[in-house]
C-alpha cells in the first residue's frame, strides 16, 4: 500500500467522505474565507492609512537642530494668539550665545501684504501670498547647489526673485484649488522653473500707502521643510522689505531654527526655549506627536481586524472541529475496516489543510480587490487623499503571507490536533453510539 | 492450519470480567458459531477477533501475525487484507449508496477501485441488493443487514467475523444469505465465525462455541 494517493483517489476518497456533510464543510471554509478576506482588507487600508498619516506627519529637520516659534501661530501679518512671546533680535541673540547652540538661521515673515501673478496651464492667475524670509544656510547646500540664494530689490532687473514652495502647499492646491476651477494637479518636479511676478504692498484685501514694489519670481524648489502658509524666498529679501514698508518697526522673526553642537545637547535646548514662552520643536517631538496618532489609528485598526479576526476564526474552528466530532463514528468505521492512520491524515490534511489554504488564498485575494475598491472609491471622492497618496491600500506581500500562515495554523491546526485525538482513540469506543 | 489462535484472552470492563482466559483455535474455511446468553461477551470476543478492541490480556494471532506487536499501520493491513467484519449495527455510512458503502474500504485504502466494483456488484447482485444511487438509510434494515454483509466480503477476506448477521432477517432471506456465504466460504476458503442465535443455522456450523463464564465451551 503506497502512503501517497493518486488525485482521482483523493477526489473520490473526499466525494464519498463529504456526501452529506458538504453544507458544513462549505460553512467552515466560508467563515475561513471571510476570516481572511477580513484580515487582508483591514491590514491593507490599516497600513495605507498609516502611510497616508506618515505622509503628512513626517519632517526632515534634522536630529541636531531645534525650531523656534513663537506659542501662537503667525502667518504672515495674521495673528491668531495675541500677547504671546514674540522672537527679537534680543533673543536671537540670547540664543546664538549659548555655548550649546552652534548656528542660529533666522526666518522672517514680510509684514506686508503680497499678490502673485502667473500663467498656470496657460491660464492667467493671481493669489495673495506670505513671503517667508529663510537663510541659505538653513535650506543646505544640497537643495541651493544650482540657486543662487542671494537676491535684493536691486538685483530684480537681472535676475529672478528665487522661490521655494512647500510640498504640502502643493498638496494644497491640488487637492482644493485646482479642483474646485478644473486646473491641473501640480507635482514639485512640474513646478520648478515657473515664472511669476511679485507684487509687495498691494493684496486683494490690503493696500498699504507705500508704492508697491514688483519683481519677477521663479520657484527654484519645494521642500518638505517650509512653512506651509507661506513662500520662501531669501531672507536679506524679505527684511528689505519690511524696512522699506514699516521703517519703524522692529525686526521679528517668525521663526528660529537652532542647530545644536552635538544631539545630545537638544533636549537641554528645549528646556531653555520653553523657559522663555515660545515653543521648540525637534525631530523627535515631531516625530512622537506623529507615532501617537499614527499609533492609535492603527491600534484602532488592528483592534478592529483582530475582533473580527477572532470571531470568523473561532467560527471556523468550532464548525472544523465539530464536522470531525459528528463523524467519529465514520471515522471509525474505516478505522475498523483497514484504512491506515497515514492515509486517514493525509486525505484529512488535504481536505482541512490545502482545501483551507486555497479557500484563505482566494478569501484574501478578494480582501485585495476590495481594499483596493475602497481606496479607489476614496480617493475619487476626497481630493486632498488623491493628492496626497496614489493609493489608500498597502500590499506587503510578507505581511499578508504571514497573516495567512498564521490564520491557516491556527484554523487547521486546531482541527488537526482534534483529528490526531480520533486517530488514538480505540475503535470499539468510536463505534460506540 | 489455524488462521486465528487466541490464547488465555481476558477482557474485563471496570471491575466486571467478560473474558477469562479463553482459548481459540480457528481454521480456514471453516465456519464457526458462537452462542450465548445475551450480555455474556460475545460482541466483546468479536471484536478483540477482528482486532477492533486492543485492551485485553492473552495473546492473539491472526494470519501468524501477534497483534500484540503490531504498529497501528500494520493492524490496519491485517484487518485490510485477512479479516472481514459484519457489525451488528451495521456501521453503514447513511449518505452512501449500498456500492459505495461497499467499496469504502478500497477508495480509502488505495486497493484496486474497478476490480472492488465488480466485486462488489456481484456480491450484492448475489445478496439482492439494489444497486442505485438510494442511500442506504433509506434501504430497509434487511437491504441494510445485507449490504454490510457484502461491505465485509469485498476484500476477499480470510476470516469474516459477523456479529449476528441473520438478526434482521425473515427465516427465508436468513437461509439465503447462508447459502450465499457458503458458497462463498466454498469458493474463497474464509473462515466464517458468526455469533448465532437462530438453531437452524447453528446446524449449518461446522463447529458451534458457547460462551459462557468467559470462555468457550463446545456443543453438539
């Protein structure tokens, strides 16, 4: 007698063995089709949204360096807190001669209302904009290699005012203004190059009694890194505004960013920062501000998954386990009959194992074709998730195998351990009604 | 030449001995009858003969084999290929038509299928069972009584235990499916040891055994 059956024996062996039991059989591998269609859509729209949050939470400041704001939040000649610390040259200054700061790049806001003016997929536009003041030391050498970061108003007959734009101001515009007036989406490597013009002390709700001065711009970079609210440009720029519109007030600076002499030096950096009123931010903080909530999103998630997990899976164990129990008496009639325990557990490890494996493989792939629905489904109807990410669903192949791998153990192993207790027990006591 | 040899089998449940010290000695083809009061063990002795109930002392050779020092997968290939068993219950799976009950034993032992089937379509062509696609619990005790009958002779056994095999059946349809186990004992040499109650048939055995206090005792 040969351990392995020929397929057209197995069919029949599996024919004859499920003949009126099929309803159950198909209920349990439906509750484990669910269980894994469940588990894959959870785990992809878990991750995507993950990545989704990771995206519009993560920074670039690097780990030695502090920024400096003050508590409320400013944008451009906005105010939304009064009263609150405002950054001085007086600070500055403090902060530049503390033995554990090794540079200090300042970043000024104009103070004076702006409008820019272009052409956009050959449409003429306007906007009024924030011009934010930043050091080239600040943006690197990396992002300034081909831009020249040095520009005053007597340069503007030669040259280009140089732009750099947020990223997620790209998103932006992408998800609300180029939606809602049916412009094109703009990528950061579309935009570079695109020329524009300027105009300082003129808006569409502010005019200052000064002239209004006009240059011609172009954005040279986006960064991750800028302020959202505002246009960065450089800053010996933006102070010769603010002098030349208001000579009588005194220089504030919208932020500070502080690059420590050593890491280690940060967190007693923050600590003399909060101590004076403003606010200090790090990588760090960014970044644990970000892991709470990407966290408890995806705690939620998985918490969800794993409740639905459990209750399919325990479904699907329980109808395993009772289909063998109903049939120790069938399994001891061929027990008794001759049929070896070897060929028993291998027609059984077919019809629980691979028959399982095969209904999981197919429940997840369903889970794929649904998550990725929803996230088309999504992204259709949200225009900042479309311009945010390309998909709402992840597929990490490990992790979905493993999903499976572990559910397929669980499911069948359980049922299998149950089988293994048949298989010793006497036969005279399975045949006992 | 014996085919079954039992010596000194005790089996006891609890604290109650059923068996005690019984000795057997079954040769080919002969038939055997075994009787008894009811309750005294006689289900009990078939299936420690069929070697369904391991839980016993003495020792028990079947085909020159000690069950006793057989791994699970060589008692599955004794039962297979030397013995043969009618239950009294029958044990027919009720979703299966009378050929595939029959046939069971092959499909799941990987034998050759087409040859159990003609095999089998003559036994229970012999035994007058319909060969259809009704289910056997819908078939009448008797067609059932029968179709185990038939399940029991498909791998040509050496020894066909049956547990009252006639239990269910009408004098005349008793008498038939002796004469068919007859002929076929003829045919096939197998030992047929039957537990009997019916005295005609105990007429037909070649040996008739009573149990009593927990061994065997011959009669006339």
């Amino acid at each position: 007698m040969e351990l392995f059956m020929k397929p057209s024996e197995v069919k029949l062996a599996l024919h004859l063995w499920n003949r009126g039991h099929w309803k159950d059989y198909i209920f349990s591998q439906g509750m484990l089709f669910t269980a894994s269609l469940l588990l894959v859509f959870f785990l992809t729209i878990g991750l995507g949204v993950q990545n989704l949050l990771d995206r519009f939470l993560s920074n670039d400041l690097p780990a030695e360096q502090v920024r400096v704001t003050p508590a409320g939040l400013q944008a451009g000649f906005f105010q939304t807190e009064t009263g609150g610390m405002e950054i001085t040259e007086e600070i500055k200054n403090e902060l530049e001669s503390s033995p554990l700061v090794e540079r200090v790049d300042p970043q000024i806001y104009a103070h004076v209302p702006a409008l820019l003016r272009g052409q956009l997929g050959g449409q003429p536009y306007y906007t009024d904009i924030t011009l934010e003041g930043v050091t080239g030391e600040f943006l690197g050498d990396s992002l300034l290699k081909d831009i020249d970061w040095s520009y005053m108003l007597e340069d503007s007959s030669s040259s280009f005012l140089p732009i750099i734009l947020s990223e997620n101001l790209l998103i932006l515009y992408n998800a609300g203004f180029a939606e809602s007036n049916d412009l094109l989406g703009l990528t950061p490597e579309g935009v570079l190059g695109t020329e524009c013009i300027v105009t300082l002390g003129r808006s569409s709700i502010a005019n200052l009694d000064h002239p209004p001065v006009t240059v011609r711009a172009r954005i040279e970079a986006t960064s991750r890194n800028m302020n959202l609210f505002a246009i960065g440009v450089p800053f010996e720029f933006v102070d010769e505004m603010n002098s030349m519109f208001l000579p009588d007030d005194t220089r504030r600076y919208s932020a500070l960013v502080l690059t420590a002499k050593t890491a280690e030096d940060v967190p007693e950096i923050v600590r003399a920062v909060e101590e004076t009123g403003l606010r200090a931010e790090t990588r760090r903080g960014i970044a644990q501000k970000a892991e709470i909530l990407v966290g408890a999103v995806t705690a939620a998630l998985a918490a969800l998954a794993a409740a639905i997990l459990l209750s399919a899976l325990s479904s699907a164990i329980h109808t395993l386990v009772a289909d063998l129990k109903n049939r120790r008496f069938a399994l001891g009639v061929l027990m008794a009959l001759g049929t070896p325990h070897n060929r028993l557990a291998m027609i059984f490890a077919f019809q629980i194992f691979f028959m399982s494996f095969v209904t999981m493989v197919l429940g997840a792939a369903l889970g794929c074709i649904f998550s990725w629905g929803a996230s088309s489904a999504l992204l259709s109807l949200s225009p900042v998730l479309r311009a945010s990410v390309d998909s709402l669903a992840v597929f990490p192949a490990t992790w979905l195998a493993t999903g499976i791998g572990v559910m397929l153990a669980t499911s069948t192993g359980a049922a299998y351990i149950f089988f293994g207790r048949i298989l010793k027990t006497p036969v005279t006591r399975l045949l006992r009604p | 030449m014996s085919i079954i040899e039992a010596r000194n089998i005790s089996r006891s449940f609890d604290d109650m001995n059923v068996l005690s010290g019984l000795n057997l000695d079954v040769r080919k083809g002969e038939f055997l009858a075994i009787t008894g009061k009811s309750g005294v063990g006689k289900s009990t002795l078939l299936a420690i003969l069929g070697t369904h109930d391991l839980n016993h002392d003495g020792t028990l050779i079947v085909a020159d084999k000690d069950t006793g020092k057989l791994s699970s997968s060589e008692l599955a290939v004794l039962r297979r290929e030397y013995l043969g068993f009618v239950f009294q219950d029958f044990h027919l799976l009720p979703s299966l038509t009378a050929m595939e009950n029959v046939i069971l034993p092959v499909v799941f032992s990987g034998g050759n299928l087409e040859y159990a089937r003609n095999h089998a379509g003559e036994v229970l062509e012999k035994l007058s069972v319909r060969i259809d696609d009704t289910p056997t619990s819908l078939l009448s005790r008797g067609e059932r009584q029968r179709v185990a009958v038939a399940r029991g002779l498909v791998n040509k056994p050496s020894v066909l235990l049956a547990d009252e095999p006639s239990a269910s059946l009408d004098e005349e349809s008793e008498q038939t499916l002796f004469d068919l186990l007859d002929d076929l004992r003829k045919q096939q040499n197998f030992a047929l040891i039957a537990v009997v109650h019916s005295t005609v048939i105990l007429h037909r055995a070649d040996r008739v055994l009573e149990l009593k206090d927990g061994t065997l005792h011959e009669t006339v």
